[in-house]
C-alpha cells in the first residue's frame, strides 16, 4: 500500500482487545460544579466505580443520579483489590477509579492499580479535572515553569525539618499539601529552615465558600495565619519560591568566571589555571585556556 506521498505506508496491526478500560476520573476538590461532564458520562457508564471511601463517594454518585457497584480501594487495601478490579477488566467491564477529592493518584491511592493495569495491556484512560496542586500553583503567582511536587511533608517535625533541608538550594517552585492540624508548625519550620524572607502562598479552601490565598515572605505568612482566627482551618497546599540561583545570568556568571581565571593565572601557569577553572564552572578548559591567552595578551 502506498501513502499519498508516494512512501510506502506503514503497516498498522491492530490487535481486537475486548478488555474493559480504566479510566481514572477527576472529581471536585470542593466544588460539585467543576466535575467535568465527561467525568459524569464515565461514571454513568462504567460497569464498577472503585472509590478511596465509599460512602464518601456514595453521596456524590448519589448527587449525580449514578447508581453502580462501589469498590473499596484505599492504601490499606490496594494491594489485594488489584487482583478483582484486573479481573472484572479482562472480563470486559469497564471501571472507574476515584478518590475522595481531585485526581486520583495525586496523594491519593490508585498507583498500583494503574501500574498493574499497564503491565498487563490493559488500557488505562484519564478523565482530566481538579486537582489541588494544579489549581494553587494557577493562581499563586509563583513561577510554574518549574516545580516540584513533594505531597505530605512528614508528621514529625525533625523529619519535616530534614526534608525541607534537603530542599533548601532547589530552584524550582516547592509545593505541599498539609492538614489544617499541622499548618503553622509547617509555616514556622519553612520560615526557618528556608529562611524567613523565603516567598510563601498558601492556597486554602481552593474553589470553596472560604477560599483564601495568603502570600508574602514566610515570616509575614506565618503572622497573617496566626492572626487569622480561621487561619488553622480548611484545606492548603502550600507553595514556595525556589532557591535563588548563584549567579542569576549568563553575564553575570562570565563576570566570575574572568574574575577566577584572572585570579588564578596570578598563582599558576595558564594551562593549570585553565583546567581548574574548568572543573569549578563545568565550562570548556580550551575554551577557557584561550580565554586566559587573551588576558594575557592585554
Ligand atoms: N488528589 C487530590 C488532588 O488532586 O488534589 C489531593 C488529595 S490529598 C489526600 C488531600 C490534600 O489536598 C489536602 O490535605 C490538601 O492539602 C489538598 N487539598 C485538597 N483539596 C483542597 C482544597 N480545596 N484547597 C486546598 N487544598 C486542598
């Protein structure tokens, strides 16, 4: 067979699968109007709907006309579910996976399902919708061309503080989920291990009546919070500014690097010169050697 191009086509095989397919729905993280309504014709068409809490769910399905089998999956359980949910797939049932807020696997469980599901072939299809960490970072005003995601900070405080000191250099925009139980100790923690003038938002009650976003530097944050008698209530997903980078350009990091070449071709030969800085700035040692050729030559 020939494509329009003249080329001959690629030949696609395609295998009949009459297995069912997961389908890993969004659902509110507050508000019922932002269920998408495909994530309503999915859920009215699925065979089973495995959810993290079923009564939970039950009373959105409930909201929604949805009348379906309800499967418990949750983190204490997840492993011995996978099994009966893979089943009912080959079977050719189709299943929805939701949690009790956003999107599923996003601090939520459904990662093994998922996992299992791939490596057995079977389609895996998501029904995209809320999702905390999304929707705090839209409208935080933090940079989002980079960030990570780190979830649940530990419980513990000597813990939480190691992790954040792990995270103390990292340029990209840090962001958490916390429980309303744990905020200030968090806020506090973040003041002092990444700093007190470290830029903080702290997203709460996303898409809720009470929705608030408190931002400044962390100290300030913490104050406002502490201020606030609603302050310790509600859901947050806080987030950080990054690191700032040593030497925020290019110019700036050509100015240091002539300065330690400079510096260095007073205490050693060139060639040496040129191999250390070279190793200190990742740049070229031909490069730089040439560099130091020109410094000399002036
Ligand atoms: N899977 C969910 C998602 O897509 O965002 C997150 C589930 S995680 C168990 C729950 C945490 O998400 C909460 O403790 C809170 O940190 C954050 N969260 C959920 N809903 C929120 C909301 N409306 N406003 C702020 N944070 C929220």
């Amino acid at each position: 067979m020939k494509s329009e191009s003249g080329q001959p086509a690629r030949e696609v095989i395609k295998t009949v699968d009459d297995r069912g397919t997961l389908y890993i729905v969004a659902t509110p993280i507050g508000n019922l109007e932002d269920l998408s309504p495909r994530a309503v014709k999915v859920l009215s068409e699925v065979a089973v709907i495995a959810a993290e809490d079923t009564r939970h769910s039950g009373r959105l399905l409930q909201h929604l006309g949805v009348n379906k089998p309800l499967l418990a999956l949750h983190d204490h359980n997840e492993r011995g579910r996978v099994q009966s949910i893979l089943e009912r797939l080959s079977e050719g049932s189709d299943v929805a996976l939701i949690s009790d807020a956003g999107t599923p696997l996003i601090s939520d469980p459904g990662y093994v399902l998922v996992r299992e599901a791939r490596n057995e072939g079977i389609r895996v299809s998501p029904i995209p919708g809320p999702c905390a960490l999304i929707a705090g970072l839209s409208a935080a005003g933090l940079p989002t061309d980079r960030f990570l995601f780190v979830g649940f900070l530990p419980a513990k405080r000597a813990g939480r503080r190691s992790v954040l000191e792990e995270l103390r250099k990292d340029a990209a925009t840090l962001v958490f989920y916390e429980s309303p139980h744990r905020i200030l100790d968090t806020v506090a923690d973040i003041a002092e291990v990444l700093g007190p003038q470290r830029e903080v938002v702290l997203g709460r009650e996303i898409t809720k009546t009470f929705e608030t976003f408190y931002s400044g530097e962390a100290a300030e944050v913490l104050g406002e919070l502490t201020g606030d008698p609603h302050g310790n209530r509600g859901e947050f997903v806080v987030m950080v500014r990054g690191a700032e980078k040593a030497g925020s350009g290019l110019m700036a990091g050509e100015v240091d690097v002539d300065r330690l070449l400079k510096l260095l071709m007073v205490e050693m030969p060139l060639k040496k010169a040129a191999k250390i800085a070279s190793e200190l700035t990742g740049l070229g040692k031909n490069e730089l050697y040439q560099r130091a050729l020109e410094f000399k030559d002036s």
